[in-house]
C-alpha cells in the first residue's frame, strides 16, 4: 500500500470538516502482510531490545504487526537521514516518549488492525492516531471513564455515535502521545474544544502549549486518523 497522504486544510471525518493544524507528512502502510516490508527485512533492521519486544507477544500476527511497523519506522527514518535502518539511534523524552537523538525529523507512529501511520515533521513534535472502528464497543459505556461531561452530551445525541466515538479518542490519544504522557494522562483529563455540533475541532487552551489537532482523511473506510501538534521547543532527550 505505501501511501504518502498529505494532510489537506479540508481533512474530514464522514462529511464534516474537523480543523486544521500544520502539514507534517503522514504515511499510511500495510503491516499485515508482506506488500510493504518483508518480514524478514523488517525484523533485521530491529535492534536487540526491540526483538526482544517482540518476542513478548503471545500472538504470531500481533508479533508480526509490531516488526514490520518498527522496521518500517527505522526505515522511513533512515532514508530521510541518509543512513543505514540499524543505525538509527532511538532516545526517550522525560515523559518516555521515543524521540531521535538530538535530530529531526520528529516522528510518531500508531497502528490498529493491519494498518499502520507514521507521522513526520521536520519542524515541531507531532502526535498521531489511528484507529480501524470496532462496531462491538459501546461508545456510552466507554464515555463514562473517558470523556467529559460536554463530551458524553454530545456523544448521546445518538446520530453517527460510533464515529463521534472514534473523532473523541483518537483527538484524545493523538494529544497525548504529542506530549508522550500516553495512558499515565487520563483522556477525560483531556477537555476537546467541540463546534455548535459537537465534533472536536481543538483542544482547551490548558491542555499543553496551543495543541491543535487535525483529522486527516486515509481514503480507507471504517478508520479514523487523528494528528496533534504545536511549534514548542522539542524536550531534551535522555
């Protein structure tokens, strides 16, 4: 698959535009198959702490996943670099989040399901997340531990729940792996600015230095993608 999307000023979910940020470069793959990396490939360009990630998983396709996400990360990295996919040398932020050490480009990757995003900025820290939808979750259950209290109003207004659902968390988690604070920030801690009907377009002016989010439209049904960013000093590595 190997898409290159590039996040327009008009990146909707459904019909509804969401808002808009910078324009880092996002990259859409297929981490289910061989298409866009072998396995075998992927897993030579992995480092022995990585490998050993790896082997923790209990599933074989899970395994998999996880492989040919990180050596595709190494290998978008490397190419943007010029160097080789093992030289690549990974640190960590304060808060834990993976960074390059004392380099751009700023990066993050998510993935769900067999599809994986990688997003790439040579200009400020950026955060992403995708998400392939599960119609078997109950949004209204989930919203009691996750959302706010204006969020849950606008959740069970009972029209496109599922996406309004995926439009909430994926704002959510997006802002947190911007920070890198992840699942140690609760997401009903984090408060979404939503328009006259109730879809995210930003976040409150507390949550972090003038976060903004964007949703960025992957062409693929049943998915959403959400990228987070602002223009502060990238945090120092460890």
């Amino acid at each position: 698959m190997m898409l290159r999307v590039a996040p327009s000023e008009n990146s909707q979910i459904g019909d509804r535009v969401m808002g808009t940020a910078g324009t880092p470069d996002i990259r859409l793959f297929q981490i289910g198959n061989n298409g866009d990396i072998g396995l075998s490939q992927a897993m030579s360009f992995l480092s022995g702490l990585e490998r050993a990630r790896a082997q923790r998983f209990r599933f074989q396709k899970d395994h998999d996943r996880f492989v040919r996400a990180r050596g595709l990360l190494r290998k978008i990295l490397a190419d943007h670099l010029g160097i080789a996919p093992k030289s690549v040398v990974f640190a960590t932020t304060g808060n834990g989040k993976p960074v390059l050490v004392d380099q751009t480009p700023h990066f993050n990757l998510s993935h769900s399901g067999d599809l994986a995003v990688i997003a790439l900025s040579d200009d400020h820290p950026v955060g992403v997340d995708l998400e392939v939808t599960c119609r078997s979750i109950r949004p209204l259950e989930l919203a009691e531990t996750c959302f706010t209290a204006s969020e849950r109003r606008a959740l069970e207004k009972g029209d496109l729940q599922h996406q309004r659902f995926y439009a909430f968390w994926t704002a959510k988690e997006a802002l947190m792996k911007l920070t890198g604070e992840g699942l140690s920030l609760s997401p009903k801690h984090i408060s979404l600015q939503l328009d006259e009907d109730g879809w995210p377009v930003g976040y409150d002016a507390n949550e972090g230095a003038a976060a903004k989010l964007r949703f960025v439209d992957l062409g693929i049904q049943n998915t959403t993608c959400c990228l987070a960013c602002h223009a502060r000093p990238t945090e120092k590595p460890n």
